[in-house]
C-alpha cells in the first residue's frame, strides 16, 4: 500500500494493514519514547488505538506537552 503523508487517514491501523507486526509495537513504542523523552502509560490508551495514527498521535502529542 503506497500513501503519502497527507493521504493516510486518522483511523488507519499500522496493524491490521500489515505495516507492523506485535514485536514491531514494541519497537515503535521504544522509539516513540526515546524520540519524544516520554514514558508511554498503555492503561491509557485502548488496546486498539496503539496502533492506530490519530489516536497514538494525539497521546504523544498530550504527552509531550506534559513533561
């Protein structure tokens, strides 16, 4: 699947279209915290919006502000 930046939708699934696997959202949230010097609290999020772009951008973005 080839999209650009401004094409992917905030509801897309990293992964249920196959962009990650399990062990690639434990990749991403490592990355995620080491790139934007946050502690990612999982209780906060739902099970589904881990891996889906609006919902995670949204908590990194409230996280970042709070530090």
């Amino acid at each position: 699947m080839q999209l650009s930046l401004t094409e992917i939708p905030d509801d897309f699934d990293l992964l249920l279209s196959g962009v990650i696997d399990s062990f690639g959202i434990l990749e991403m949230i490592s990355a995620i915290e080491d790139e934007f010097q946050i502690q990612m609290d999982l209780a906060l999020l739902d099970a589904e919006d881990i891996t889906r772009i609006g919902p995670l951008a949204r908590y990194i973005a409230e996280s970042a502000t709070r530090r």
